[in-house]
C-alpha cells in the first residue's frame, strides 16, 4: 500500500504552516479522493477562524461515505465539476483584545476540528480503497469457488461495517480493562490499561472535572491535550486517545515501562559522567524536539522524563507548554517570592544539602507534586512584565544536570520558602561542590561544570540555541545527537527488566503502605479539595464542565487498521 496521506502532511502548528497542510492533501491524496473545493473550503475556512471568529456561513459543505462496501463500489467522492460545496464568508475583522484566550482556543478548536475531520476522513477513504484493492488481489489469487467467494465477500463487507461502527462509537472508561495503578496527582489517577477490542496498553490517566475546575488546571489539561494529539516525535509520549464522560477526563497515552528519571535518581545517587552524558543528551533531544513543534515546557524536572523498555528517554506532562501557571497561582507565587526574597539568606555547605536532600527522599514525591520551585528560571516568576523564552527549559536542564552529578538540586532546602529564596539569590548560593579524600571521585570535571554554568545563567548569559549545548566540550567528543535512539548509536546504561508487557515494578506500587505515605500529603490535598468543591454541583457548573472541555475527544490514526488479515 502507498503510504497513508497524514504520513507526508506537515505535523506542526499555526498559520504558517496552514498552506503547506493543504498542499500536502492536494499531492498525497488520490486524485478521485480529493475535491478541490471542499478542500479550498476547509482552508480558507480554519484561516479565518484563526483570526477571530467572526459571522461566517458554512453552506452546506456535506461529505458522507456510504456505509456499505459492496463488490464494485462507487466512486468515493463525485466529479469536482458536479459538486458545489463552497464557503461563504463575511470580511473578518482583525483580531482585538476582546477575544480572549477562551475564544481563541475555541477557534483553534474549530480549525482543528475541520482539518482533522477531513484527513481523518481521505485517509479512512484511502485505506478503504487499498483493502479493497487487497482483498480483491487476494480473492483472485486463491481462485476459490463460487459459494466461497460470496462467502468471503459477505466477511468482507460485514468487516468494513463494522470498521465504520468503530469510527463512530464514543469512547467510554468501560472500554478499557484496569491493569494497574501506576501513578496520583493532585486531582486524578493513572491506571495500566488495556484496550479491550485492540489489547492496546495505554497510561490511562483518569482527571475529575469538578477538581480541576476547583485547582484552576482546565487549561493545562486542554493544552496537554492539545500538544499530545498534534506532535509525532520518539521522544514525546504519544497520545493515543482522548475522551470524558460527565464527572471526568480521560488521556490514553502510550504505557512507558521504566518509570520516570526521579526513581532512577533516587536508587543511584550520584551518577558516573559517562552515564549522565547519555541521559542529558536525551534529554536535550527531547526538549528540542518540544522546541521544534513551538512550544516551551516550562515546568522541567526529572518526574517528566520517562525510561521506555529499550533504555531510552520520553518527555511527558506538558501542562503549562503553552502559557504560564493560572493568573491566580501566579500571583500567589509573586507575592511569596516578594515576601521572601528580603529574608536573610543562610549558605549552607554542599555536604548539609546532600544530607538534607537525601532525608527528604521519602517525602520528595508528593513535595513535586504540590509544587516547587527547584528547577523553574527565575524570570518565569520574578515579573509579571518580564517576558521570557525557551532557555527556561535550558536553565532547568541544567539544575537536572547539577543534580545528576552531585545527588541534589543546586538550590534544595529544607523548606519550599528557603528552596525559593535560594533560586532567588541563584548566584549567590550556585557553587561548585569539591571533594576530597575518599569522595574525590565526585568531583565535578570541568567541561561539566562550565556547561552547567552556561545554562544556569542570567538570560542575556544563558546558552541560546540548540547547537551551543551539542556543541559543548562536555558532550561533543564522546555523543553524536544525530546517532541518538540510532541502532549505531550510544547504549543506554540502563535497560528495564521487564518480565511481561503489563511489568509495573519500576512504579510506586499503591497497594504498599510504604509506598502510599508517600503520597499522604497530595490525598489529603484532593480530599480537601473534594470536600470545598461539593459546592460545584449545580447545574451551571454542569454546563460550564461540558463546554470546557468542548473539542477534547481524538483518537489515533492506526486505531482502524489499514489492511485485511490475509485469506487462507
């Protein structure tokens, strides 16, 4: 089969890219699969409703396929000369300040909607065609008899029926079966699941609607949902369905069996050179990768990077990607740090950090749940005016970096008022640990420690580009970024022991008590939350919960095959 249309079609966003989507339709897509117009239509369509969304009338622009496969079908889409599917539109105004970032979101929804819809829809039309064309390959091949041969037809068609009925079904909590839970939030869960009629295994993280609403998390959730089903990268976790019922959201997203860089972290200590020039470098793959789609992460730390089954590092949680923390959590951080930064600040030595860090291990899981400033740049919080750019991912990188080499954040603390007053005061309390003795062999090489300062850095300081960390002395000569992931490339130091595809042994198990304090403080946290959101129960918030959430269902593109088993 030729490869399927959405294969050669532009992944990233934004209007730039809007004209390269549609060509790529134009030239990937069979010519009797594609009408010009309706496909002029979408564009010019989800054009403007990028811009505002102003009084537009979309006339009657129908595109149905026939829900019955039979011997010769018909052509799957009428002479363009016939069809009269056009878009008209009114002048549209130029963007103002009155369309907030609600408006705008729905109209993103809008533009997304039509152009998934119609690639979504010329790619099922494509596959259809090529399993037919298989089918009929197959059936003249076998030179069956007469009755067989309307037998395999009746199969044939009742299995592309049942293909349509697929497409066509919401997707509910019921259609997975529970594995496992393998991870908590702060107002949800995430389960191993398996896809019952696929055997798809997904990390189904399970969100409350009313919770989220409560924390003021709905946008991250939706821009989480939104970075997820619109980037394609090795190094980004894949999502592979979206959907919600009325007290719930729900990501299904690719299971990734080794457990996150934290766990690591925490049973190794400190790490060889040699082993954290391989994992930084992942790393710094991946948020390039991020980088590349247009996006900025913002909120790095090792919980968001994960250890796939062949050793290899995945980005995930990419809640605050797009924008910042809500404007009430925001100002609440700027006032704590206004508050703080004028109280004394007490240095403490590298041996006092490592100590304390290491007997905060316990707690250390829920402490990043509810909310630290360890690896955050500075200006993300400082001021409200102060604007910034993708080297907050870069001074994060290198607090993991400090991190991986020493066994603790460059600006731990026994409390997240001192954590804060340190990243403050960074310059001040950013130093070179030194070793002697028997710990000599911790010290820091010196290409590790001027990239660290090249990344933990005031901004006009701060490495700017992708190359000047490839480029440095501490990574050129022993990694080749272009070999990463490669079957030439670098070996990860570590490779999960899985004893099955449903192995959870590299997370927290949450039928252990032990493993559960952990958790005690975000528990309580949502308990409190529940109990204060009870008032969120009338029927406006019902309403308000539905229309939040208004675009958020998707679901991959390998969830209908795109060929017939083969006839025996």
């Amino acid at each position: 089969m030729s490869a399927s249309i959405l294969g050669s079609i532009p992944r990233s966003s934004g209007k730039s890219n809007l004209n390269e989507m549609v060509n790529a339709l134009q030239t990937s897509a069979p010519t009797n699969l594609i009408d010009p117009k309706v496909t002029l239509s979408v564009a010019v369509a989800a054009e403007s409703l990028t811009s505002s969304l102003a009084a537009m009338d979309i006339g009657g622009a129908k595109y149905c396929a026939t829900q019955s496969e039979m011997r010769e079908p018909k052509t799957a889409v009428a002479d363009t000369q016939s069809r009269q599917n056009t878009v008209h539109m009114s002048d549209t105004p130029e963007p103002t300040a009155a369309f907030n970032q609600t408006t705008l979101r729905s109209a993103s929804i809008m533009k997304l909607y039509f152009m998934d819809h119609y690639f979504d829809l010329l790619t099922y039309l494509d596959n259809r065609k090529q399993r037919l064309e298989q089918f009929k390959r197959q059936l003249t091949e076998s030179k069956l008899p007469e009755e067989k041969v309307d037998q395999e037809w009746s199969i044939y068609n009742g299995r592309e029926r049942a293909y349509l009925r697929k497409r066509r079904t919401r997707m509910r909590m019921s259609h997975f079966q529970i594995v496992k839970q393998v991870g908590q939030g702060g107002y949800g869960q995430v389960f191993l699941a398996k896809k019952k009629d696929t055997s798809e295994l997904c990390a189904l993280k399970r969100m409350n609607k009313k919770l989220l609403m409560r924390m003021g998390e709905i946008q991250h959730i939706l821009t989480e949902r939104d970075i997820l089903a619109r980037t394609d990268s090795p190094w980004l976790v894949n999502l592979l369905y979206a959907f919600q019922d009325m007290d719930n959201v729900y990501l299904a997203m690719e299971f990734v069996p080794g457990g996150d860089f934290r766990t690591l972290l925490n049973a190794s200590g400190v790490l060889r050179h040699e082993c954290v020039r391989f994992y930084f470098s992942e790393m710094c793959a991946a948020v390039f990768s991020l980088h590349n789609f247009g996006y900025i992460h913002r909120d790095l730390k090792p919980e968001n990077f994960l250890i796939d089954a062949s050793g290899h590092i995945k980005l995930t949680d990419f809640g605050l990607s797009r924008g910042t923390l809500s404007p009430q959590i925001m100002e609440s951080l700027r006032q704590k740090l206004e508050r703080l930064k004028n109280a004394p600040l007490t240095l403490k030595s590298h041996n006092d950090r490592f100590n304390t860090y290491r007997s905060m291990r316990k707690e250390l899981r829920a402490f990043t749940l509810v909310g630290s400033p360890d690896y955050m740049a500075p200006e993300v919080l400082v001021s409200r005016e102060q604007g910034y750019d993708l080297t907050v991912d870069y001074w994060s990188l290198g607090c993991i970096l400090f991190e991986c080499l020493t066994g603790y954040p460059p600006f731990t603390a026994n409390s997240t008022d001192d954590v804060w007053l340190n990243v403050y005061h960074w310059s001040k309390v950013l130093e070179r640990p030194v070793y002697v003795g028997q710990d000599e062999e911790f010290n820091l090489e010196d290409c590790a420690w001027d990239l660290i300062t090249k990344l933990i850095a005031n901004h006009e300081d701060r490495y700017k580009i992708p190359e000047q960390i490839i480029s440095h002395s501490f990574l050129e000569p022993y990694i080749k970024f272009t070999a990463l992931r490669a079957p030439e490339g670098p070996k990860p130091p570590l490779i999960p022991k899985l004893t099955s595809s449903i192995d959870t042994s590299y997370f927290d198990d949450f039928n252990d008590p032990t493993d559960m304090e952990r958790y005690k403080e975000v528990h309580q946290r949502q308990t409190d939350l529940e109990k204060s959101g009870s008032e969120l129960a009338g029927v406006d918030t019902c309403r308000n919960l539905r229309s939040a959430f208004v675009g958020f269902t998707f679901k991959h593109n390998q969830a209908i095959p795109d060929h017939l088993p083969t006839l025996v």
